[in-house]
C-alpha cells in the first residue's frame, strides 16, 4: 500500500493546527481562572425602579475590558471576555451595560474613574474617538471597557454623563488622555 506523497504533511498540519487551537484555549482558561482568583464577583445590577431615568444611553457593541494602563491586556474574569451586542445605561448611581447572552454588569458611582474617546483596544482598531472607554475600578485594579457605539453621538454623551457622576480621573486616564 502506497501512500500518497501528500498524506503525512498534511496530517502534520492538521496536528498542528489542533495544537495551537487546544494551547489557545487552555491559555484562555487559566488566564480566566487567574483572573477570577484575583478579582472580587461582579455586583448585581439593580433594578430599572431603583435607578430611575438615564443620563445617557446608547447602544452598539460591547468590545473588551482591559487594564486601564494596558489596552492590550483583555480581562476575561466574569464573563467579560467575549465581545457582544450591548445597551450601556448612564444613571447617577453608576453604569449598567446590558450585553447579550450575559448577566448586566453594574458598574457602582463611587468604582467609576472617568470616560474618554479611544482609537484601539484589545483587538479593534477604529478612527480617532471611535471608541467609548468607560474607567472604572474593580477590586484593586483600575481597567477600561470599551464600547463601538451604533450611533457616532452616543459616545460623546456616554462620556459626558460619566464624568459627571465620576470622581475624578484616574492616573492612567489622565496619561491616555494626555497621549492622544
């Protein structure tokens, strides 16, 4: 029985490919756990009664959150790591972000460290300010989400209503917004 030439590089390949993708993953799964380890669970978002009107509100995609000084550095802990269609809401008692297939994350008024208009995240690159960056703190880190807002002028006032609720800005977003 003779073997075509071409049957062992290709099922090299194919092994490789496997490798790489089960490597990915398992990276994936001990960053999360990692993370998870680190970082205290996400609040619950209080009822739409118990926070009344929004300041802001816009809707688009929900892109990443990362560490606020390393927009490279994905967060995956608590179901953050995957991009989604999201609804962020701006209340004076804090930010809810209503992303698809996941629980809301509530972002509490006193966590928030300021917004700003970003060019790059993790993964996406877009024109200057297409990104809506929201600061704010959890456990002891200070990191960024960041959302790509369906309608251009959501962003602006996303931003807006967040440093006015917001404490003042946080060392890393006063050098991002320093930078660019």
């Amino acid at each position: 029985m003779d073997l075509d030439p071409k049957v062992l590089p290709t099922v090299v390949t194919v092994l490789v490919v496997i490798a790489a993708f089960v490597g990915m993953w398992l990276g994936w799964r001990r960053r999360t756990r990692q993370q998870e380890a680190e970082l205290p669970g996400l609040a619950p978002a209080p009822s739409t009664e118990q926070l009344g009107e929004p300041m802001a509100a816009g809707s688009g995609l929900y892109v990443a959150t990362t560490e606020a000084d390393d927009p490279l550095n994905r967060i995956t802990a608590g179901d953050l790591g995957f991009r989604a269609r999201a609804t962020v809401h701006v209340y004076a008692q804090g930010v809810v972000v209503e992303r698809d297939g996941s629980q809301p994350l509530f972002i509490a008024q006193p966590s928030l460290d300021g917004a700003g208009l970003e060019s790059y995240a993790v993964d996406k690159g877009v024109e200057k300010g297409g990104l809506t960056g929201i600061d704010w703190r959890w456990g002891d880190r200070e990191v960024t989400s960041f959302f790509r807002m369906r309608r251009p002028q959501d962003g602006p006032a996303i931003v807006t209503a967040v440093r006015t609720i917001a404490p003042p800005q946080s060392a890393a977003r006063r050098a991002r917004d320093l930078m660019f």
